[in-house]
C-alpha cells in the first residue's frame, strides 16, 4: 500500500528519534570500536627498525635494496559504509507486528546514524530480481534522512531476489575498501551467488545481516488448509496445516539453507547477524557489535 506523504514523514521521524536514542546511549561506541583502524591509506616506505612488525616489509623494495624496507599507513578517520537491502517480495512478509522491509529500514538507520555520528560517508543499494536504486556514500544528516525516507517509501518494480546481481554491482561500483551491510532474507540458491560474495568479502568488510521470520520455520497446528502464493514468483498452493509434515519441511528447508550459507561463511570468517523481526531488531546488532569490539580491544 502507498504511504502518503505525512505518513512517510512521520515515519522518518519515528525511526530518527528511537535510532538517535540507541545512538547516542549504546551503540556508536561500539561502531567506533569495531572499525577503528579499518581505513588506511599509503604513508610511506622506509627502512626496516627493529621491533616493526615483520608482516609490513614490502618485499619488492627490500629486493631491489638488498636491505629491509617496511611499508607505513596512517589511519583514515574516514570509512565509507555501504548498506545493501534487499526489497524483493518476500520482504513484505511478518507474523506479528512488523513486515521484514520495516525492520530492515530501522537496522539501516541504526547503522547510518552510526556513521554520521563517526562522520563517515554512507550510501545506498536497494535490489530486487534487478537493481532498483543506488545512492553514492555521502556524508550529512540530509544525507542519511534521504535513505531512510527511500527505505521506507521505495515501491520496488522487480519481485524476485538476486543477491549475485547486487554484490556484482557494489564490487564494481565502490572503488575504495569500506564496510558492506548486507541485509537480506537470503531466501536464494547459494551456490547462484558464492563468486561475487566471496570477492565482496575480499574487497569489503562484508557483514550480512539475515532476517528470518518465525513463520518461515514453523507455523501453528490448526485444522485448515490455507491458499497461499508465493510473493516473488506468484505460484499459489494449497496447505494443509493439520499435521506436523509440513513444518517439517519448512525446517528441513531452513536447515539446509543455513548449512550452506554457514559453508560459504566460515571459511571467510564472516559472522551473520540473525535478526528476528518479531523481537527488537536492535538487540542482536549490540550484541555482535560489543563481541567484535572486545576481540579487537584483545
């Protein structure tokens, strides 16, 4: 349904208040932390001192030197986060207060306020089957209310879900290194998008954030069947809810996904953030935040 105006503008505001709060009291430390020192840029090179760390020796200039040379780098205060969201069908979906889009808005606020807090530039992907619009990282509070009023009030024009489309996309169009959110319901084949993520990986510090309603793993036992279609390719079916064989299906289904995506994940050493619409959304982005600050504090 089109939000009108008011009600897009009203919404903004409420996601601006409740995310500034979160802000300002729990979570921008906890973003600084995580990705202090992730951006650097060239310093120079210089002869070897003892007590450098071995692992900066660039090795072509102590070849052709025939003495140690290291490689220097000054931290960037800067970084550039990009926030990928998907908006296919599917995200229209929610079993209780909120659809899996609005979630996905607030999570994306509570990243963009971060970063404008931290003065770091923030920029936009929304995709379907398609991409359906890309906003370049900038920086300013104009800026980020702009995404979010894109978050919230975006009519996508494609259905379908087509993750390598967008990671493709982010890794020829971001030139420099930065931080990639990645929110989707990763309700797709894995193995259609493992290439361009595992390069995304490479290039980004890649952090997906992956929604999953209660419903997409179990429903309620009720004697009735249900006409359901599928949001993203329009297939209708019947469904009976009267036995235990259909939820566990919808287990086995979720089992088999998460194995995969835990397989293309763990070799990269990339930790999802499981969010449940139907609980806080912010709380299991705290939580991996403060885990990650504290092993970089380590």
């Amino acid at each position: 349904m089109r939000m009108d105006t008011a009600d897009i503008l009203k919404k903004v505001r409420q996601i601006e208040i409740q995310t500034g709060k979160l802000v300002e009291e729990t979570f921008a430390g906890e973003y600084l932390s995580a990705f202090k020192g992730q951006g650097i840029e060239f310093a120079e090179v210089r002869e070897y001192i003892p007590g450098d760390d071995v692992r900066s020796i660039d090795w072509n200039v102590t070849a052709r030197n025939r003495t140690p040379f290291v490689k220097k780098f000054n931290e960037e205060r800067e970084l550039t986060l990009m926030i990928a969201c998907d908006v296919s069908a599917s995200q229209n979906f929610g079993s209780l207060e909120k659809f899996k889009q609005e979630t996905a808005a607030e999570l994306a606020a509570l990243f963009a306020f971060s970063a404008l807090k931290n003065s770091d530039k923030v920029g936009l992907l929304l995709f379907s089957d398609k991409i359906e619009l890309f906003v370049p990282p900038k920086k300013g509070k104009k800026h980020i209310l702009r995404l979010i009023r894109e978050l919230i009030a975006f009519e996508p024009t494609g259905k379908g879900t087509d993750i390598a489309l967008a990671l493709t996309t982010l890794n020829k169009v971001i030139k420099r290194q930065g931080i990639l959110i990645f929110i989707s319901d990763f309700l797709a084949d894995v193995n259609s998008f493992t290439q361009p993520l595992q390069l995304a990986a490479r290039k980004f510090d890649f952090i997906p954030v992956i929604l999953t309603d209660p419903l997409e793993r179990k429903l309620p036992r009720i004697f009735a069947s249900l006409d359901v279609q599928d949001p993203e390719t329009g297939e209708r079916k019947f469904l009976s809810l009267a036995s235990g064989a259909l939820n566990r299906q919808l287990a086995m289904h979720r089992d088999v996904q998460q194995s995969q995506l835990a397989a293309l994940f763990n070799p990269l050493k990339i930790q999802p953030i499981e969010v449940n619409p139907a609980q806080p959304a912010a709380d299991p982005v705290i939580a991996y935040f403060k885990q990650r600050a504290r092993k970089i504090r380590r």
